[in-house]
C-alpha cells in the first residue's frame, strides 16, 4: 500500500473526493460528554442505558437531598424568628 506524500498517515486508496466537508460539525458543536469508566465499575453496566439509568437515579437522590437540607435551612431560620418574637414579648410581659 502506497502513502501519500502530503499526509504519511494517508493512503492513496482512500477517496475523499465525494466527501462533505463539515457534514457533521453542528452535531461536534453540541458536545458529547465521552467518560471511561474503571473495569471493576464496568463489570456493573452492561451498555450506556444501565449507566444513564443510575446516574438519572443518582442525580434523583442528590437533588432530594439538597431539597430537604434547603427545607430545613428554611424552617430553622422561621422557627428562630418565631423564638425571637415570642422571647421579646415575654421580656417585655414579664417586666410590666
């Protein structure tokens, strides 16, 4: 097999001729998101549809637990407010 001289990569046999050029840059623009997992965490996920299902649930799980911990913020800071109204009037009632 003979090489072409501009590229040493290239063989002559190869025909670009009828090929677009930029058929599919859009597509490359959107992105892709390529990551190897290790291959004892491989063994877990046959395909890429059992790794996206338990990311989805992951992801589940996290945004849950952010919602909770944002629920508890907010309650403990109406709870201290209420505490702080109720003390203020207790001073004031225990000091007449």
């Amino acid at each position: 097999m003979k090489k072409m001289q501009k590229d040493p990569d290239m063989l002559e046999e190869y025909d670009f001729s009828n090929g677009i050029q930029g058929k599919y840059a859009e597509k490359f623009e959107e992105g892709t998101n390529v990551v190897v997992i290790d291959p004892d965490v491989a063994k877990f996920f046959p395909d890429h549809d059992s790794v996206n299902q338990a990311l989805r649930s992951l992801a589940k799980i996290i945004k849950s637990q952010k919602n909770h911990q944002a629920d508890c913020h907010y309650a403990a800071l109406h709870y201290s407010s209420l505490w702080r109204r109720y003390v203020k009037k207790t001073k004031i009632k225990n000091q007449i």
